[in-house]
C-alpha cells in the first residue's frame, strides 16, 4: 500500500485552528482505524460519537476527497471498510459550524 501513517497536520477550520492525525494518508484519501464492541453498530456509533465531525474536518485539513473508515469488531475481528458519505460529511460540517459559533459568541 502506498502512503503515510499517522500524519500530523494543523489548519484552520471555519477560521479556528485545529489539529488532526491521520491513520493514513494517501493522496487520495485518508483512511482512519476504529474499533467497535460490534460492527453492526458502527452506523449509529459514527452519530453518537462524533465521526462526522472528524471526516469533516480531517477532509479540511489534508485536503482530500474521501474519507474511509476500516472498523475492527473487538469481539470477532471482522472488519469492515466504510467511506463516509456526502451526507455525513455535510452533517459533520454542519456540527462544526454551530460549534464555531458557540465558541465564538461564547454561549456553551
């Protein structure tokens, strides 16, 4: 495989500064490693934890076009490889901005 592991980058982000590593970093894509207690679960866990917002971000900050998530099952070890759609995408960007925009006025 060709690429970079564990990337270190700093950018700004909606005009804040934000810092990220990535797993892998292709020139295409960059592709980040979870684990899930179980993998038919990982759809619900990307909301409830957030993974929107780091695709969005990460697609920032390295300037790529795809995202790509290869979830390990801790339980079975099977894995499973998911690129984050448009919509989680344009959903984690839309977290970022109202998270912005309490930081900015203050209103946590």
């Amino acid at each position: 495989l060709s690429g970079l592991a564990e990337v270190p980058a700093i950018d700004y982000v909606q005009g804040l500064p934000v810092r990220a590593k990535a797993d892998w970093l292709r020139d295409d894509c960059i592709a980040d490693v979870k684990t899930a207690s179980s993998i038919d679960d990982f759809d619900y866990n990307c909301t409830l934890f957030g993974y929107d917002i780091q695709a969005y971000i990460y697609l920032e900050i390295f300037k790529r076009d795809f995202f790509i998530f290869i979830v390990v099952d801790k339980r079975t070890f099977k894995v499973k490889v998911v690129q984050a759609t448009k919509d989680m995408i344009q959903e984690g960007k839309r977290k970022v901005a109202i998270a912005v925009e309490n930081y900015v006025h203050g209103t946590f």
